[in-house]
C-alpha cells in the first residue's frame, strides 16, 4: 500500500486512531474475499481498491479540489449525483459501516441509534475518515429520525444542506421532491459557481445511468443457474459504486460482466450445484460491512441479489434521457428517485412487490429480511414483508443485527438452519 | 362506577382483559391523586373523569353516533381538530399512556418502538380501548418513523387517513401543511357528508381556541410564586383535554381556574415554601401515565411546566379567528399548528428558545428532559437541548424512561439528587 500518511496528516485526520483501522482491514478483507476460489480475474480491480480505500480515491479528490472542483459527500440513494456532476463537481459516499467508528458516535448521539449513523457521524467527529475530512459540503435528506436529528449535529461541523424527502408518492408530493431537486441544483451552483446547464445536466444523467446499466448487467449476471459471482463480491462493488469516479467504475465494471457473461457461456459457477439462492433485504450494508454475505456463503448458501441500498434500489430504473430543458431533466430526475421503495414511505407496498418479482427473478429458494437494530422503519415493515412473502409461498427469516461480531455465532446458527431447512433444488 | 360492562360488549371489546385494567386504575389514581393535600375542589371533575374514563365519555360518543355523528380518534397534536368538528363530527385521542397495552403492541411492532405507539397499537388490537372501538376513522401523521410505519399495520384493521406533515418549517412547508389540512377537509366532508363552512368552521376554531384559552389559563396560574395547583393535577386535565367535549372541558377548566385565582390572592400554595420548581421537557405522557409526576412530586419538588404535547404544545398560539373564507381559514389552521416545536422538524430551534422562555415564565429550579424509550427524535434533540439549557445557566437532568415500574426506584435516586442539587430559592 502506498504511504498517504502526508494525506491523511494535511487533512487533519487523527492518525493514531485511524492506523487501527487500517491494520484491521486488510486482515477482514483477506479473510472475507481473498479466501475464495475461483474468484473473477477482474474482481483485481475492486481488490485494489480497497486495499488503498483511504488514499487513492481521496487522493484524487484532493487533486480535483486543487484544480477548483467541489466535492460533496452523501449518504443515501435519494440525493441525485447527476446534479453534482453537472455543476461540474463531484459526489463521494462517506464512511459509515465499521464498529470501529460506532463510539464516537455514541458520545453525541443516543446508543439506541442505527449503527450506520453513529459511525457516519463517528468517522467525522474522531476524523478517522478521508470522504468526511475533504467533503467541501454534505448532502443529506430527510430519510429516517435518526439522520434527520443527526444532521443538526453534523451541520454544527461542516456545511449541509437537508434535502426534505416527501413520506408519501403522491403526485404532489413527486413535484415536491422536484422541487426540492431545484433547490438543491442552486445551492450546489452557488457553492461551485457553476452553472448547471440542459447539457451538462444530460451528460451527468448519461454519466450515471451508464454506472446503473454496469450494475445492472452484474445484477443480470447473478440470474444465472451457475452463479459466475460470489454474493460477497457483488456487494463490494456495490459499496464502491458510491465512492468511485463513476465513469471509470462504469468501465471496470463492465469489463468485470464480459468475464461473467463468459463463465455463464462456459457454465463456471463459484459454487457447488445445489447451493442454496439467498436474496438479502432490508437495510443497507455500507463498506465494510461484509457480516452477513460472510456468514451466509460460508454456511453453504450463495447471496444472489440485495434488495438494499446497497443493491437494487441503488440502480434499478434509469432517469430519462431525452428531456431536454432543466427543468424537465429535474422532473425526469424525480420520477426517478421517487420510484426507489424505502421504508420511509408509507404506504410502501411497491417494495413488497420488488422483492417478491425480484426473488423469482433470481430464482431464490429464500429471502433473509436483515436490519440494522434501532432502524424503526425497516423493522416496522418487516412485519408486513414478511408476512407477505410467506403468503406467497417464499421461505423468509428475519435478522436483527449491527456491527458488533457479539452475534456472529448466533446468527451463524439461526442462517445455517434456514439454509438447510429451505427446499432443495 | 356505573356499569359499562354492556356498552363494553356491544363494542366487542375483550372484556375479561379490559376488567385487570378497571381494577388496577382506581388504586394507580388513588395513590397519586386522592392523597395529595389540600388539592382545588374543581379538580373533582377530573376525578370523575378519570373514575370513568372508559365509559362516560365513550358512551356519549355512541349517543352522537346513534344520532349520525362521526367520531375520529387521533393521536397527535399536529391534527387539527377544528376540522373534524367544523363537519359536525368528533375528535377523540386514543388510548396510549399504560405498560398493560404494551405487550399487546409488540406482538406486530419491534420491541425497540417506543411504549406511547406499541400500546396505541395494542390497545387496538387487543379490544381493550373503548375510544379504539368507537372511533369511524383514525386520522394519522407521519411525525415520526415508528408513528409512520404504525398506521400501515393499524390501517389494515380500520379506516385510517395520514396527513404527510412536512420535515422543515420553510413557507412552502406551512403551504403544503395547508394542503395536507385541505385534504383533510375532503375526506372529512366525504365520510361525515358534511360541508365544512366557512362558518361553521369559524365557530370550531373558536371552540378550540376557547379550550387553549383556558389552559393556557390554568398554566398562568402554576407561574405564582405559590403554587396553587399541583403538576399531576394539571398533567391529568392535560390528558383529559384530549378526550372531553371541547366546551364542557373548557367551562370546567375555567370553572377551576377562578379557584386557582383565587388561591393565588389568597397566598395558597400546595407546597410548603422553597418547594422546588421544576420544568418538565421531552416526549407527551399520555394518561395514566403519571410515573415521572409522582417520583418527582414526592421527592420534595412541584412540577410548574410541560413543555410537551401533553402541555404547552397542546394550546400555545391561537388560530387567527378573523378569517372568513375557508381558504384563509385553513391558512390560518397551517399557521397555527405549524408553529408547534416538535422534534420531528428539522432544525428544531424554536423549542430551545421555547424551553428557555418557559423557564423563566415559570421561574424554575430546573428542568427535566424526559425520553420515551426509542423514541429517536427527543433523544437526539435532548443532546442540543441539554447543552443549550447548560450553556444558559439552567440545571438540566436527561432521563429515559417506559411505561414499566422497573426503573422506578432508580429514577427516584437520580431525581432525588438532582432536586437536592438545584439552587434554593
């Protein structure tokens, strides 16, 4: 690993602690990923990085920020990059999916908060995170309690702007987030200078619609009888989707697919016949989160699609191409992300229905409703989802968990007895 | 008591479970109400009240029902009942505040949900609620994500309508709060067939504004130096003030009201001088629940304030009487309600500046922020309110608490040391 150390110091980060952090992640990886056979010849790149997940992408951050760019860190799939990106600036993703940054959340925010959000606000305030030292702003939404609250705290640190995400997918309320899609387009010309123009605006949604359609065709890939990716390495491209120049993960990614079409031609699996099919839902599994995918491919079963944030709901469904005025690019632009089902609309029977399409799609023997503890909105509607994919016949077993390794065993118990309970192929 | 028993029935309530709560809370209010000295004599109509909180007032609301009127219960002081009564029908809360709903709500809710929305939903579900039974059509909101998420599953078992309150408090938020009220209105006038008027909701609005008249009254009253009012006694007319007759209440509020004046000329005091005063913040006490009122009225102290929805947020403002069509009206409605400070806004500015100003008015020793278990919105606020409180000289104490008794004990230790440590008068 190159030595960012200078980096890390010019941007104030607190080193002494974050050197914890990066003797621990290279082990974590190893074991999670390195450890599997078979893997893709292209999973090289993604291995790279993150390997270097602290200094190569916040190096050319810093890079960009010396050359006039803006760089503006988010935390949620309802924020539209595609602005970002036409104002000639660019969006990043922030730390959040390690208990190493779980306490010093837990010195400003209630213990019984979802682990994502004490460690995206942990990173910040122990400044153990590269993404939360160089955003210039934040962009955060108004998506759950907790991060609502929790921007009062961040903003305190930093500039934010809160983008009010409607509860409802009326039609007011898709001209709302319209609405609220403009407001942000000023805010980020005014913080950049420049101006979001109808072509710069159809070049970023051209930009990432591309980043969608590579995900999807890995997604398209997981379909297949013989699976050509471990679950485990789908979801870290996933999670480096949100910190990666898109264009280039785009091209990386596809050349990834060209492989896995190939293993699909060739019938390459990177598991034995009659592996049990996993669809995971739920909560969002932030880098480096990898727990559960763990657990479940080492108790004999392969995850083959994530109804997550880190998932299908990050890339299903592209934004319009063809409007040419801002103003309807920015109605394209909210058609688009108000068709994303999160548990923070209600009702949000659409995302019963993703799941249910989504698990025949993939031909799933069965479904692992996962949630971060203290997320009130995932486990309320665990209820219902559950619930509705029994009636329909789909094995489901819900799991309550957070970063802590305290369950580890638990769950390892409780996930291989649904895997051996669930039908045989 | 008179014998309900047989209207119980007829609402199919579960009777043999609703007869362990009759028994236990005429003891619960002997022991925190009758044994308190010297009380106002009015308070006996709010002992009557209370001695038949599931039958006086239900069963005039079967009478009105009987006579075609239409009863919406609510849950939340963002709903604005002069609508529902503009349209000849009733509001009503809805049962809430005790630990023997609980279980009832954790057999479809997550156990990290906060005890105000598992015993709503329980008290539902398990037949125990006579307001539950009666109610045509529950009116939600989405003021918080357990809140939001609840509705889905109570709404499978009765009409329920949910008005999409906006996150901020920008003009164009107290605008789309004026449509949510103008969808109301439609759904109200559809399933009473009732048009609201301008007039009649003219007169509603002045009813209601007539019931803040007199709590705000009766608040006037417990900033004298002599106390002529106990906390409990004023929290339980708080409570009461969610289901009573909107203009009885206020007669006999005001009717209490000319006693506490008149205690106030006369130097009459419920406590012995140098009782501490204490202010009380955080999340609504539903009845019974009395817990936190009784520790901390029993540990030497008097609590003068609530700065809650089952207190100041409740009547503070009026809705400007002097509009005359419905549009304004309803404009006028927006305005009001919009301006309560609850934790669900964000920023949330406006209930520091609240509490300090209430502190103040009612000269106290210090305040107690209070939390509802899992309650995410309070218990994140409570970090910038306790270091807001701080920094302007206010001793302040945070507590968590649940509808049990297991944290009783505990609780009367640390009130205890912290009444013993603000100043003395």
């Amino acid at each position: 690993m190159a030595d960012y150390r200078k980096m890390w110091e010019s941007l104030g980060m607190d080193l002494e602690t974050h050197d914890q952090l990066c003797e621990v992640l290279p082990q974590a990886f190893g074991d999670v990923f390195l450890s599997q056979e078979n893997r893709p010849e292209a999973m090289d790149y993604y291995n790279f990085v993150i390997a270097e997940i602290h200094g190569v992408r916040p190096q050319e951050l810093i890079k960009a920020q010396e050359e006039g760019k803006k760089v503006f860190g988010t935390f949620c799939v309802y924020v539209p990059d595609e602005l970002i990106f036409a104002a000639n600036a660019i969006a990043t993703g922030l730390c959040g999916g390690s208990q190493f940054w779980v306490p010093g959340g837990e010195k400003v925010l209630p213990t019984n908060t979802c682990p994502l959000i004490k460690a995206s606000v942990g990173a910040r305030l122990d400044r153990t995170c590269p993404f939360f030292r160089i955003a210039d702003m934040y962009i955060g939404e108004t998506t759950c309690d907790g991060k609502k609250k929790a921007w009062e705290i961040l903003g305190e640190d930093v500039p934010v702007h809160v983008m009010d995400l409607p509860q409802m997918k009326r039609e007011k309320d898709i001209k709302a987030w319209a609405e609220e899609i403009k407001e942000l387009k000023k805010v980020i010309e005014e913080f950049t200078g420049n101006k979001v123009t109808a072509e710069s605006l159809n070049e970023s949604i051209k930009l990432i619609n591309n980043k969608r359609k590579a995900l999807s065709r890995l997604y398209e890939c997981r379909k297949a009888d013989k699976v050509p990716i471990s679950g485990r390495d789908a979801l870290v491209i996933s999670q480096i989707a949100f910190y990666d120049d898109p264009a280039r993960f785009t091209q990386m990614t596809n050349k990834l697919c060209d492989e896995l079409e190939q293993r699909i031609k060739d019938g390459v699996s990177v598991v034995k016949e009659g592996t049990k099919r996993i669809l995971l839902t739920g909560t969002p599994l932030a880098v480096p989160n990898w727990k559960l995918h763990n657990i479940i491919e080492t108790s004999g079963a392969v995850v083959v699609c994530e109804e997550m944030c880190t998932g299908t709901r990050y890339f299903e469904n592209l934004v319009d191409e063809t409007k040419t005025t801002v103003d309807e690019q920015i109605d394209a632009l909210a058609n688009r992300y108000m068709g994303i089902n999160c548990a923070c609309f209600t009702p949000n029977t659409g995302r019963i229905d993703d799941i249910i399409r989504l698990a025949k799609e993939y031909k799933v023997d069965g479904v692992i409703d996962v949630n971060l503890k203290f997320c009130s909105l995932y486990d309320v509607e665990g209820y219902t989802v559950e619930r509705a994919l029994k009636e329909a016949g789909i094995p489901v077993m819900g799991i309550e968990t957070d970063y802590t390794d305290n369950d580890a065993e638990q769950l390892r118990t409780r996930i291989g007895a649904f895997i051996e309970m669930i039908g045989t192929k």
